[in-house]
C-alpha cells in the first residue's frame, strides 16, 4: 500500500512554524521559485511514457540478470604496471623534494615540489628562501592542476591542421636564412613580463644575430607607469624593493600589497612581522590605505579612506605637499579635497598626526606605492614623499635590475604591424587578442580603429606559442604548445632580484616547448633536453669553486647566492620627476552617480583570466564578496539605488564600444 | 473428530530438525573452508605475460632478492622490477628467447610489462615492507620458498588471522638479519656460540645457549624479539590506519 507523506497541516492558531525566510515571508518570488525547483509531481515523473515505479522494476529486473552469469564470483585480475625505464631517485611510495620556482610577471616564487613516482603532485614553498620561507600563494598552488589540465593544448597546428614538431623545426630552419638576410627587420616578439636570465641572453643573442628585430613585452596588469616613473625618478634599471619589516607607518595609495597575488609574499611577511608584539620593547607599524574598493590590505588596514580611484591622485598630492619641500615645481593640485566629508579630513588627519610624532630623521616610514594601475603622476608623487622622507635606501631600497631598453610596448609593436613591417610574429604565452587593449592602431585608409586582432591577421606568419588554443591561436598561422613550468627547464629572479632555478619534474607531459627552447630553436641552436642553456647562463654569473659543484647546490637549493643584488645610490632625481608630473598632471572629475568611474581589477582567483580553467581556483571564494565561479560588478548600495539595480540583476556596462556583462552584486 | 494431521506428520519436527541442523553444519563447514583465504588464496598461480622464473636465477645464478625488488628495504611497497633492470642482463643474455619477448617489446615502446598481481594487499590494510625485512622477517615467512618456485604462486593466506598469529608470536619467524634474504635458511644452521656472542640470550633463559648442539626457531626468535625490543601492533590501527 502506497503512503504518501505529509508535513503536519498548519494548525489554525497558535504559533506558525517555517523551514526559510522565503516561506516566512511568502512572496508571489518565492512560491514561483519554489515551484520551479520542486514541481509538483516530479517524484512521479507524471507525463512520461515511464512511470517512476516501472522504470525502478526493470532496472532491478536487469540488475539481477546481470548477474546470473555469476561473472562477479571470478577473481578480478588485477595488474601490476613497473617503469619501463625507471625513474631516477624515485622509491615506489615515497616523495621526493625538488627545488623550483614559479615564474611570476613581477618575479619568480621560490618553490618545494612533491613528486611521487615520478610525478608532482604538491607545491610549497621554499623555506631556505626568504622571498617565500616556505610560503606560497594560491595561483601557485593551484598551478598543478593546471599542469595535469585535459583542455592544455597538446598538438602542433599549423593552419588549423595538426602537425609535428619536426614540420615546425623544418619551417624555422626555413626561415632563418630570409629573416638573416635583412637583419631580422620583418622578426618581431611579443611576450609575458619575466624576469629570466637565460630569456635575456637569449635575446640578446639573436639581437646580435637579428639587429633589427622587435621585441615587445605585454601584461595587462602591469602598465608601464610604474616602470616610467622608477626610471625618471632613480635612473634607468632600476626598481624599488620594500623593506617594510623596517617601516613604521604604511601608507597605501590604491596598492593592495598584502594580496600575495603577485607572488610577493615577502611584502606580505614583513609587515607582518611588525604587527607580532614580543616584548615591552617590540612596536607595531600602522597602516594607512587610500583606495576605491574593499581589497586585503584596506581590510587590514588601521586607517582606511574610501574615495574613488580617479581622486587618488589628488590625495598623493595632499600627501606631498604635507611632505615635500620643493613645492614650486611640483602640481599644486588640491586643497580642494580637504574640505570633502568628514571621514576623509579624519584619516587625513590622523596620518598627519603619525606622521609628525617621529623626528624626522627616524629611519622607518614609508609611504609607499605599488599599484600598478595607477597613473605615472601617483607613482611620481609617491616617490617624492618616500624622498622627502628620507625613506628612500632605508625603507625603500633601489634596486637595480638590468632592462633591455629595446623593449617595446604592444603599442609600438601595433603600429609597426599597421605599417606592414612585420612578417614573422612570434607571440609566445599571452592571449592578446583576448586581454590587449582595444584600438591599438588607426586604419590609415579607412581611418577605423584596430583591435590586436585585425592587427594580428596582417601579419603573414604568426608563430604563438600557448599553453590553450585560445582566441590568439586561431588567429595564427603556427600554433605551439607551451611547457608547464614544472614541465621545463628555466632560471628567473625573485622580485628582490634573486637567482633562482627552475627545474622539470617530469618530462613535458604533451611535448611541449619552453619560450627558451624556442628561442633556441630559433636561433638555430642543437635540440636541447637538459638543462644546457641554463648551465651557459649559470656559469656566466661566476659561481664561486667548482662547477658542478655550485650547479648541484643551485639545483638542491632551488636559489644562489652568490649572485649579488646590487642596490643603487638613494638620489631621487626631484627636478626630473617633478616635471614631468607637473607636464601629466589633470585634475581628475569627480565621478558622478550618471557618469561614474569604471574600474576593472585583478581577480583574486583567476588573475587577468590565465587561470579561467582551473576549477581549484574558480571554487577558491573571492576573499572579499565570497563570490565563486563568478565575477561582478560591485558598487555602492547609493549607485545602485540611483540606477534601480538590486542584487542579483545582470546589467550591460557599456565603457567606449566595450561590452561587459557582469552580474552585480551590492 | 477426525485427526487434522496425517500420521506420518508425527516425525516431521524431528526430521526437519535433525536435517536443518545438517545443513547448517555443512553450510558453516563448507563457509569455513572454502571461503576463507586459505583456499581461496593459496595456490593462486596466474599465467604470467612472460614466464619469469625465480628458480633459475635464485638458485643457478645466485641473484638476491633486491636485485629486482630494489626498494623492499628502504619502502613501504615492494617493487617490481623496471623494464630497464630486467634488459641491463638480457639485452646480453638470452637476447633472442622469444619468451622475453613482452619484456623486449616494452624496452622499445616504453609500455610497461603488465604483470599479474598474486598478493594483494586490501587497500584498508597497512603494510610496509621495510619494517618487517629489517627486523628479521624473511620473504620466506609471507612468500613461501620463492626462490624454488618456477612460476610464482600464492604461498600463505594472507589472512588477517594469520597476520595476528605472527604478531602475536614473532619469535616464530624471527632470523638473524643477514639471512632474511637467504630463503633456504634453517635454525639448524646458526652457530650457536657465534649467536649469543652478537645477539646475547633471553634473560629467563633455562640454559646457556652458547653451549647448546643447535637452536631451535623459538629460541632464536625469542632472542631478537627481547634484543630488538620487537613489539608488533595487536591493535586495529597497527594496521587499519
């Protein structure tokens, strides 16, 4: 007999019991959505030609003839599957450690891999390192799984059809006598930021060999202002290196440098290590955040001012003119801002205050600046304050690290392809037809302007070297599958500028080729395996005692350090910086709610969207909107009620021609 | 009134009793004796894809165990050998004997040799091969007499009460280290003063055994077990970790 189930009927009187708001509150929304996730019925499958009750007979009908022929009462046979060649170091069972690292835009992440048999399957951090000890961040450790991704690409293709390595060395064996012929003017690169020695020798190689090659270097997440206004403000090959373990008050204007994103977990590490109060002796730093959005380091921070991205500047300014000394030369902007609501004159105040309770001369106060995404003239101005204060070789140190001044923007190179100079591009890691910026160059006859894309179909051979078959591979004539970096060999600095080794732990799963293999190959170098060229550029840093010995060391540490990091002289060149803020300098426009700003950052989970197809970090929430597997746009409850948009609602953004669908989320 | 039961229903209880109480004795019999591992496991003796005979080259060539189960000292697992060991001796040796053929085809396409699996620990089952070879248990106590066998079979059951028995009692299977390779071993063959002299005696001991004609099993096992302070798990997550 058939017993159906039933909540209690809901007494008359007395107290009303309920399973969720929604049903407390018992919206016309509610009962439909209800309906649409349990409808009525559907435990029956009513309307089908199978009722729920004949479909479980005949599969527990077929379930038991499955079994007549007794075929479960049989000994599985299972197999035991030994290495046809074995695996060297490797115990079955048991881990072995190597030393690698992460190459990263701003510097490589030092790294402990596990492997068993043969395979990693864990990464960590370098503890003997202090650029991680032991730390790391979420892309790298999710980076394994990208390593073992089925989507990878994992084929030669030339022209849409597959094709084998040996056609795409026969085709560069082809070419490299033409592009010797006229000095390697039609030769152009287009790659990641990286900061990899063997890449730098190699280039400059084939420099020497193609004196008119291009070179270009393209990250959408690294705008050139902040490497402008180092090397107007310090001199060319420099970068600024924090030491915040040494800074008394933080100031961050717009830079999120507690999020370890950028593989910068030192940062993170050291302003850590002044807020763990020991002793009577021990004092804590304080921090002082200026940004447009809840980030990481505004929610640690101890004094945090809200304005819109577009006002920072005004607030540098502020700022300086606090400090600075030299007021003639630099943009007298803003006083206007001061007399904004209270809560700004407030933190305002109070960093005045931090600010003037320390003599002077007191080593440890930083402001200090990361954000890339700020404008030349935040950068400038922030490395006037660092000056003034005499921040600058104490608190932040100037590093030098050598820069190719042949490196070209993607813009430059955009409108050396406009021009029809180029006709082998060779556009290794990146997707910029997906993430270059739109309208790079203007249509000399038709005056429209160009996206990377229609640029990219005028070049006659485009070689891209990816780790996908994305957008910018079918747009290309060769496409390559790219290494893992736990599949390659490869050297790289740590953002301090350490040297670091980066070493495979397993043969590349799907042959792929490495961006230094490639150049190699280019180069018409012999077919490497090992770590030969890497080897070159170790031993031309002059390794103290033996070699192999030094290269065991390198490879058991995972870093070396006999490799000096030289600091530059702290001159800050005031009248050079000071110009040139003053030349950019604008007063930005108060956003308004019917034109307010647009600002589009990094995601804490899928970075400028290389890691859209790894599932760890989709799953991973955003740290601060909690959101998974999915972005928004978020804005203030005031906007949103000026545009009558709730939580929830998807909206079209339309920023210059460019379409955004983005769900919002107050 | 006529009676309700015919009359040769007057033994019917006593019938189905004595023959009910049969077949559940020859039930439980037949449970206790054909499924339990000592019959379904032992004498388990799989074709293998090449017919790796470990009497000629234990016996005739004199090989040691770990020449090809390399990391049984040193790993949980006992390994098979690689392709690559097997070829280091026949790419020289019987290079052309079609029976090596599997082993041939894997050293050029690098497919590993598929070899059936004999003793197969349940994966809820901790094992660890190192700590039992290093502390006095020969192959032989799990694997029987290997080096005689021309194609492997399975040796002892495996059972978890069989596990038990010698944990429970070690100095059963307990030997010298330096012979847990030898599987021909014997206690006879110990020297006993030279016994005592590197592994002492136990200390309720009724005799010196240095002055004894030969040891027996026990009472060399009963020496190891008090000298290596050997205390074998007897509880679940000795094993079931």
């Amino acid at each position: 007999m058939k017993r159906v189930f039933e909540h209690p009927p809901e007494a008359a009187t007395g107290k009303r019991y309920w399973r969720s708001v929604g049903e407390l509150s018992d919206t016309p929304e509610f009962r439909q959505w209800l309906e649409r996730e349990f409808p009525a019925g559907a435990a029956e499958m009513d309307g089908s030609e199978v009722s729920r009750r004949s479909f479980l007979k005949l599969m527990g009908a077929s379930m038991a003839l499955a079994g007549l022929g007794m075929s479960s009462c049989r000994r599985p046979e299972n197999h035991l599957l030994p290495f046809s060649k074995g695996v060297e170091w490797n115990i079955p069972g048991k881990a072995l450690y190597y030393a690698t690292a992460m190459p990263r835009r701003t510097g490589a992440l030092p790294l402990v891999v596990t492997t068993i048999d043969g395979r990693p399957i864990k990464v960590d951090g370098n503890p003997l390192h202090p650029a991680s000890g032991g730390a790391t961040d979420a892309f790298a450790q999710a980076s394994i799984l990208d390593l073992y991704d089925p989507a990878r690409s994992k084929r030669f293709v030339r022209e849409g059809k597959t094709t084998t390595r040996e056609e795409f060395e026969k085709y560069l064996a082809e070419i490299r006598p033409q592009l010797g012929a006229d000095g390697g003017s039609g030769l152009a690169f287009l790659v990641e930021e990286a900061l990899s020695p063997t890449r730098d020798r190699l280039r400059g190689q084939l420099e020497k060999m193609f004196p008119r090659m291009r070179w270009a270097q393209y990250e959408p997440l690294l705008s050139e202002a902040q490497n402008f206004a180092t090397q107007i403000s310090f001199g060319d090959n420099s970068r600024l290196v924090p030491r915040l373990e040494r800074a008394d008050v933080v100031v961050s204007l717009g830079s999120d440098f507690l999020d370890c994103g950028e593989g910068d977990i030192a940062s993170s590490r050291a302003w850590a290590s002044r807020r763990r109060v020991g002793s009577a002796k021990d004092s804590m730093n304080r921090l002082y955040v200026v940004e447009n959005r809840y980030t990481l380091t505004g929610a640690m921070a101890d004094h945090r001012l809200r304005i819109p991205a577009s006002q920072i500047p005004l607030c540098a300014c502020a700022r300086r003119q606090d400090r600075g000394r030299d007021q003639r030369r630099w943009p007298r902007c803003c006083d206007r801002h001061t007399s904004g609501p209270a809560e700004r004159h407030e933190v305002r105040r109070a960093m005045a205050h931090r600010m003037r309770q320390r003599p002077r001369s007191e080593v440890g106060r930083q402001p200090h600046s990361f954000g890339p995404q700020q404008p030349v003239v935040v950068q400038l101005m922030t490395y006037a304050m660092n000056a003034a204060l005499k921040n600058v070789g104490t608190t932040v140190l100037i590093r030098e690290f050598p820069r190719n001044a042949r490196t070209n923007s993607i813009l430059q190179l955009a409108s050396e392809i406009n021009a029809g100079r180029i006709k082998q591009l060779f556009i290794i890691g990146g997707d910029p037809v997906y993430n270059a910026p739109r309208g790079l160059a203007e249509d000399r006859a038709t005056k429209q302007s160009l996206n990377w894309i229609d640029l990219q179909k005028k070049v006659p051979d485009v070689i891209r070297v990816g780790y996908y078959e994305d957008e910018t591979s079918k747009a290309a004539k060769w496409h390559i599958p790219a290494a893992h970096y736990l599949e390659s060999w490869g050297d790289a600095l740590t953002s301090e500028g350490g040297y670091v080794a980066i070493q495979p732990m397993i043969m590349p799963l799907f042959g792929g080729v490495s961006e230094i293999e490639l150049l190699n190959g280019i180069l018409g170098g012999p077919k490497l395996e090992g770590p030969e060229l890497i080897q070159e550029t170790f031993r031309s840093t002059a390794p103290p005692g033996d070699f192999n010995a030094a290269w065991s060391q390198l490879l058991r540490d995972g870093f070396a350090t006999h490799v000096p990091a030289r600091d530059k002289p702290p001159t800050f060149n005031s009248n050079a910086a000071g110009g040139v803020a003053h030349n950019l300098w604008s007063a930005p426009q108060n956003p308004t709610p019917d034109s307010p700003e647009i600002v589009l950052v990094r995601s804490y989970s899928v970075d400028d969207g290389r890691y859209i197809n790894n599932g760890w970090l989709q799953e991973m929430p955003d740290p601060i909107t909690k959101l998974t597997w999915d972005n928004a746009a978020v804005m203030s409850p005031q906007l949103a009620k000026h545009h009558k948009i709730e939580t929830g609602d998807l909206i079209d953004i339309t920023v210059t021609e460019t379409m955004l669908d983005a769900q919002k989320n107050r | 009134m006529a009676n309700f039961f015919p009359r040769w229903s007057n033994w019917l209880p006593l019938k189905i009793l004595v023959c009910g109480g049969v077949t559940v004795t020859a039930l439980t019999a037949a449970t206790w004796y054909y499924a339990t591992p000592k019959y379904t496991r032992v004498g388990y003796e799989p074709i293998q894809p090449n017919p790796f005979p470990h009497d000629i080259h234990v016996q005739q060539l004199g090989m040691d165990c770990r020449y090809c189960h390399s990391f049984v000292d040193v790993a949980a697992h006992s390994n098979l050998p690689d392709t690559q060991t097997c070829m280091a001796c026949h790419s020289q040796v019987q290079k052309d004997n079609p029976k090596l053929e599997p082993v041939r085809v894997s050293w050029k396409t690098g497919a590993p040799v598929e070899w059936v699996q004999i003793h197969r620990t349940p994966d809820f089952t901790y094992y660890n091969h190192a700590a039992h070879v290093n502390r006095g248990i020969s192959c032989h106590s799990c694997h029987g007499q290997v080096n005689e066998m021309r194609v492997v079979h399975h040796d002892q059951p495996h059972s978890m009460a069989w596990c038990l028995d010698c944990h429970r009692h070690p100095e059963n299977h307990l030997r010298p280290t330096d012979q847990v390779y030898n599987l021909d071993w014997k206690p006879g063959d110990v020297n006993p003063a030279e016994f005592v002299a590197k592994y002492g005696q136990p200390k309720d001991a009724k005799e010196d055994f240095s002055k004894k004609q030969k040891l027996t099993q026990q009472e060399i096992g009963q020496t190891l077990k008090e000298r290596w302070n050997i205390q074998p798990p007897l509880n679940c997550q000795g094993c079931h970790r």
